[in-house]
C-alpha cells in the first residue's frame, strides 16, 4: 500500500475466571513496560501513537493526500488488542498455514476501557463466522460490498483519537476556515510528548538498533510496522541529518521487506503485527 521514500521526494471456573482477568489487567498495566522511556504519566494506544506522528504540528491535522491513515489506524487497533491479550490468531493448521488465511479468534470480551477498542471488541463477538485480518481491516474502514457488513465499520476514528489525545493534554481543539467549509483541527500542544515519541523511533533504528526484529520491544516494532502502513514514516526521519537518515530508512526498509510468514514463526505474541504487515503488503 506504501512505499518507504527517500529523501529527495521525500502491540477451577471462579478461580480461572480471576486468573483470566488478572492476566488481562497485567498485559493492560505493563504495556510500556518494555520500553524505559516511555512516559509514566502519559500512555498512548497505538492508534495515538500513528495519528499523532501523523499530524501536522500547527495545522492539526494530517496531509489531505493522505489516503493510507484510515486503514493503517485499524491496523493499529487490531494490533493492540492482540497485545492487550483480547484476540489472536487461530492456531497454524495443514489447511491454514498462512497468515492471511487464519481468522481472528476473541479470547476475551472484558472491556479494555478504550472506546474504539471497545466497540472493535463488540464487532467481533457479535460476527457469525471469524473473519482473517485482512477482512477486518476492511471491515473496520468500511470498505466492503456486503451491505449487511457495513454495521462494522468505525466511523469518525481520526476525530474520536484525536479527541482522546486533547483530553491527554497532547493536543487542542481549534476551527479554521477552508473558504466553502469550516474544518475542526487539532493542533499539537504537548510538543514535548510527540518530540519523545519521534525520539524513540529514531533511536531503534540507531543508537539502539538490534538488527533483529525479535529483540525489539514489540510495540516499537508495530509502531514502526504502522507508521509504515499509515505512509507517516517520513515524518519520524525528516529531521535526522542526511546520513543518519539514510541509515534509518535502510534500516527499517530492510526490517520492513522481511517475510511475515517466516518472522511470525520465530516469536509468539507478535503474530499480530506480521499479519497486519502482511495484509498491507498484499493491498
């Protein structure tokens, strides 16, 4: 769906029931465990995470030309279900082996508290029949034939984040006029916030690059699998120095031209992310 660019075109049945319910609220506290550096004050979903890098920073809202975000940010939320413990793929079968063939199984419904997580959660328990991830990506954007289907697309997802983000205090609410319409925008008011998360992503890709995608925090490795999706990747390099960024975009190029199929068998608990890779690769 997008391609890297360079510069020049620039995540006993009470007892169990408990034991279930303690895993999920573990996997929802510790989810920026992983990475030292992430806010301890301010958590940000996946989601977020892409729309803000996606935003620009005085304007308040994201490049007109962009038509990759929307899919991208129901990447993201599949993603953060899957690191939140809510679904996962099913298992690999001799008929199903990969990963755009195995459907998404719910493996709970206890609310993430999450709006958009939510009501994601809902669509998917209330379906007759599973469905893969690439289904769901076009499900969740609304881009499907089947009328009876279209009860699952989310609608207003860049306004519904990016008003979870102004009640963080990373971003303001504002109205500008566009000549014929009026547009409600939100500019960046926490700098700092989007500053460290651009930070963050740099620095996997240099100072500390493992070259291994398996030892890099795996909500790191599908911010950058989404930022790609979501065509905003330019956005964390831009203002790198020529070399580095050169560095920075081989990098993740490389990173990001591996095969899903074989990198999703050397790690549980990023299948998800692999098989969200794999759905854009595919459209």
């Amino acid at each position: 769906m997008t391609t890297l660019t360079h510069r020049g075109r620039r995540a006993e049945a009470g007892r169990s029931l408990d034991k279930k319910l303690g895993s999920e609220e573990d996997a929802d506290r510790d989810l920026n465990d992983d990475d030292p550096d992430d806010s301890k004050d301010i958590r940000l979903t996946l989601m977020e995470e892409v729309l803000l890098l996606g935003l620009k920073d005085k304007e308040g809202y994201t490049s007109f030309w962009n038509d990759c975000i929307s899919s991208g940010l129901r990447g993201g939320i599949l993603i953060e279900l899957a690191l939140r413990g809510r679904i996962r793929l099913e298992p690999l079968s001799i008929r199903k082996k990969r990963l755009l063939e195995r459907k998404v199984l719910l493996t709970s419904d206890v609310p993430t508290g999450d709006v958009l997580l939510d009501e994601t959660l809902r669509h998917i328990k209330a379906t007759e029949s599973s469905e893969t991830v690439q289904t769901w990506i076009e499900l969740l954007t609304g881009e499907t034939w089947n009328p009876f289907k279209l009860q699952y697309q989310l609608r207003n997802v860049r306004e519904r984040i990016a008003k979870a983000l102004v009640e963080k205090g990373i971003l303001t609410t504002e109205k500008q006029n566009f000549l014929l319409f009026d547009m409600t925008t939100h500019p960046v008011s926490n700098a700092t916030e989007k500053q460290r998360l651009v930070k963050k992503l740099q620095e996997s890709m240099l100072e500390r690059w493992v070259n291994d995608p398996h030892r890099m925090d795996r909500r790191t490795l599908a911010l950058l699998v989404l930022a790609h999706s979501s065509d905003v990747l330019e956005n964390v390099f831009a203002s790198l120095a020529d070399d580095k960024y050169d560095v920075a975009m081989n990098r993740t190029k490389d990173l990001l031209d591996m095969d899903p199929e074989v990198e999703a068998t050397k790690a549980r608990g990023a299948e998800m992310i692999w098989a969200v890779l794999a759905a854009f690769n595919k459209s």
